[in-house]
C-alpha cells in the first residue's frame, strides 16, 4: 500500500507563490485543515487541492465566505442542483462585477489616450491640435455618466 504525498507549508508556499503566512491565514479561517505531528503541519493532496480552489477563488474576487462556501461544495455531495444553481449564482455576480470593471478600465484608457493627444500637440507647439484634445477630453467627461 502506497503511503499518500504529504506536503509542508514551505513546500506549498514554494509551489503557489505565497507566504506560509498565508497558509496559516487560510487555515485560522477554517479553509484548511491539515494533520499535525508536533507542531508542523502536515498537508495531503486534498488541502494541496482545496489551497489551489482558494486561490483561484481569490484571482476572481471572490470573498473569504464566498470561498469556503464553494469549498464546502467540493467537499459534499457534488453536482447537487441547490450547489450548481448557487456556484452559477455566483459565478454571474462576479461576471457582471468584472464587465464593469472592464468598461470602467476602456473608459479610463480613452481619457488617458486623449491626455496624451492633448500633450503630444503642446509639446509639437500645436497650440490648435491641444485645444482640441482638450474639448474632446471635456465633452468625454460631461457626457459620462
């Protein structure tokens, strides 16, 4: 019988790019939960699994709880029609945050390219070409809403 990998928190913090501070954060927030012998953590695959959900959870904005309540999920009975409809429930609120934050971000970067115009031409002496950048830059943020 094969004894199952075991990890350390260096060996985790090394393989995710995170501090073993971290870890013992997520494990203080009951995400994880690894064995002990003595004082050092002992990790398996399934905590090795459930840290990568959590990350992934983090790069898409998700909160803490939202993260545990998806954990919790992935440990029970999966594919339940209460879990999916919940984690597409989800998965909709972040959509429609992160649609936002991308319009938000155009937004931004055409007032930044029209700032650029607008010096570009003061420092070509075009004193014409800046005036209009500018008005154009004015009527962009009048319009916003």
């Amino acid at each position: 019988m094969s004894q199952e990998q075991t990890y350390t928190i260096t060996d985790l913090a090394r393989e995710f790019g995170i501090t073993p501070r971290a870890i013992r954060f997520y494990e203080d927030e009951g995400l994880l939960a690894p064995t002990r012998a003595g004082r050092n953590r002992i990790y398996v695959r399934r905590d090795r699994t459930r840290l990568r959900l959590i990350l992934r959870g983090k790069r898409l904005g998700l909160s803490l709880a939202e993260i545990g309540e998806l954990l919790g999920m992935y440990d029970g009975v999966r594919n339940s029609s209460p879990q999916l409809k919940r984690f597409l429930g989800v998965l909709a609120e972040r959509r429609r945050a992160i649609e936002q934050q991308r319009e938000d971000i155009e937004a931004v970067l055409t007032e930044i390219a029209m700032l650029e115009k607008q010096c570009t031409e003061l420092l070509a002496e075009n004193p014409a070409g800046a005036a209009e950048a500018r008005a154009e830059l004015v009527a962009r943020l009048r319009d916003a809403p």
